[in-house]
C-alpha cells in the first residue's frame, strides 16, 4: 500500500494498451537488464508526469531533415 494525502491506497487500478509486439518485446528486455518489471517503469512513468504536471521529456513535432532522416531509415 502507498500513502498518499495522508490515505492507505491500494494498487488496484489497472491500465490496458495495445503495443506492437516487437516494442513490447525489446523494452521488456532492456528493463530486465536494469531490474524493473513493466509495472515498475509504468509507475515511475506516472509518478514523473505527476511531479512535473507533464510528459518528462521533450515532445515536439519533427522538423523537415529529422522526418528525412526518419524516412531514410525505414527505408533501410
């Protein structure tokens, strides 16, 4: 149980998302490798966007030569 506002709160609420696989996969790996379960990371995820009233890193729409480079790469 976490305290929090001076109340007992239970885990219990649950959150569903349809991911491709393969990202699933990859970043299941890479918290393995630093210890943390999906669970853990998703509640360090939420906790961040609740202490900065935001998403914790930059969003920002790409410019012309990022979408380039984007398209570069798929295309391999």
């Amino acid at each position: 149980m976490t305290i929090f506002g001076g109340k007992n709160m239970s885990k219990t609420a649950v959150v569903q998302a349809r991911i491709e696989p393969t990202l699933k996969l990859e970043v299941e790996r890479v918290l393995r490798k630093i210890g943390l379960s999906t669970t853990e990371a998703i509640n360090i995820f939420f906790s961040r966007i609740r202490l900065e009233r935001g998403i914790p890193f930059e969003v920002k729409i790409p410019n012309e030569e990022t979408l380039r480079v984007f398209r570069d790469t798929d295309a391999g």
